[in-house]
C-alpha cells in the first residue's frame, strides 16, 4: 500500500496485521481518483478510515484538510503514523469515536465537508446508516460528493437522502459516487 501521486507519491504506508481492517487496494483508491481527478483545496471526511490512505491520498494531492474518523485503537495508530510517515500531521485531524458519534459531535461544528469518503466493514449493515446520518448532519456542502466503498450485496437505498450519480464494480468492491438530493420543485 502506498500513496500513489501529489506531495508523498510513492511512500509506503503501513498497515497493521489485523482481519479487522480492510484498506483500499491502491488499484481502487487510483480509480477513485481518476474519476474525481482534482481535490485542490478540498475538506475531506474519511469515515471508518482504517490505516487512512484514502484521506491521505486526497492530502497529498492537495486536498485542504482531512478528518479521520476510526474508533479502533490499531486503525487510529496506523493513522498517526501513516499521517507522519507522509509529513500531514498538521493537515488532518482523527477523531476517535464511533461513526455515529463522531458525525453528531461534527454536526455542532461550523465547518462543511466538500468530499467524504465511506468504507465501512463489509456486510455489517452500516452503508445506508452512515449515508442517513450524513444526509441530516449538516457536515455535507450544497455540492458534496460522497464516495462509497462497500460490498456488491449491501446496496445504496434510495431513502438515504443521497442520489446514486455513478458506480463502478472492482471484483467484490463497489465504488458509488452520490451527491445531495436537489429538493424537488414540481
């Protein structure tokens, strides 16, 4: 695993030895931002970060700042230690909660998200909740992209508050790329 272009193109990260963190394939990630292609700037949330080498790739190809949120001790380690290997320590903070918590506690912030991404555990039922929260948290910016990474058998609902915009399917990885719902004026 290892960042892939911008300010740290190149550096390994590490990634702890353990089932219960799964991180992006550096394939997957390279895709997302293919299609992305300019974060400049950006306010990234990277939500059940793991190792945190999705966020860090948006740093390091100039995005403004990334939050983290993981609630795992061993992910939140590899996160700080990803965060220095790469020099970004002063461009990210890691809010340590669940994702639940985490997203309340960032609802009483000032600050809006342009990009967030999601990986949840696989098959735990956690994509659509977590699209729930974000659609009613008011972290999200009028035009926010949110992109999801999950199993093919959990899909996005169409209840979330979120609009399917584009999806791409890498083996047993969906990516889905969804923007605000548009109030409908009819």
């Amino acid at each position: 695993m290892r960042v892939i272009t911008g300010r740290a193109k190149g550096r390994r990260l590490f990634a702890p030895s353990s089932n219960k963190i799964r991180p992006a394939l550096d394939k997957v990630k390279e895709s997302i931002f293919n299609i992305l292609f300019d974060v400049n700037g950006l306010d990234v949330l990277d939500i059940f970060a793991g190792t945190g080498s999705v966020g860090i790739e948006a740093i390091s190809r100039g995005a403004h700042h990334a939050t983290f949120i993981e609630n795992m001790p061993i992910a939140i380690k590899a996160i700080e230690k990803n965060l220095s290997i790469c020099g970004f320590a002063g461009d990210a903070s890691i809010i340590a909660l669940p994702m639940n918590l985490a997203i309340k506690k960032l609802s009483k912030k000032e600050g809006k998200f342009d990009l967030v991404f999601v990986d949840p555990p696989y098959l735990k039922n956690l994509v659509n909740i977590t699209l729930r929260l974000l659609s009613e948290s008011g972290i999200l910016k009028k035009d926010s992209i949110i992109v999801v990474e999950h199993h093919p058998k959990e899909p996005i609902e169409d209840d979330t508050g979120l609009v399917l915009s584009d999806y791409r399917k890498y083996g047993q990885t969906l990516v889905s790329f969804l923007n605000i719902k548009k109030p409908d004026l009819s």
